[in-house]
C-alpha cells in the first residue's frame, strides 16, 4: 500500500483535547495529537479547533513527508522515543 498524505490523513489519530489560558488570561482550546508529539492546534472554542486542526495537520505531514521523517501511526509503540531528535 502507498502511504502518500491522503493515507496520513484517513488514519484514526489520538486526539488530546484540552482548555488553557493565554498569556492575556483568556481560554482557549487546544488538539494535540498523541502520535506526533510536535502537533497542536489551537482555537477560541472546542468547536473551531476540531473542525479546522486537519488543516493543520496536513501541512504538518506534507513537512514530514517531504524530510523523509517515519510518521507512527495509531495503534503503534514507541518506546524509545528519542527526545533530542524532538527538541534539538
């Protein structure tokens, strides 16, 4: 099978959804995506920040894609995962 960014895109991700202030004391709402720990999106309400992080989260493959970057997929475990490769 050809894992090109439509695949990416169809996959069922973790989605890790939060409320958090700003640096101005007002909420605002956040997607993380448990399998790529670099992902988040963020909106003024729960409501936007699930209808548009897919957005987001199609730049952020065609980025990975493109560095030849392995992309874990849902359901898969990394238990090395290697923190300096994440944060340089």
């Amino acid at each position: 099978m050809d894992k090109d960014l439509d695949y990416y895109l169809n996959l069922d991700w973790t989605l890790i959804e939060g409320e958090d202030l700003d640096f101005e004391g007002n909420p605002y709402h956040y997607i993380e995506i448990k399998e790529i720990p670099s992902f988040v999106f963020c909106a003024k309400t729960i409501e936007k920040a699930r209808k548009n992080y897919k957005n987001q989260l199609k730049l952020t493959l065609m980025l990975m894609i493109e560095d030849g970057e392995k992309i874990p997929e849902p359901g898969e475990e990394d238990d090395d995962i290697n923190w300096e490769s994440l944060c340089p």
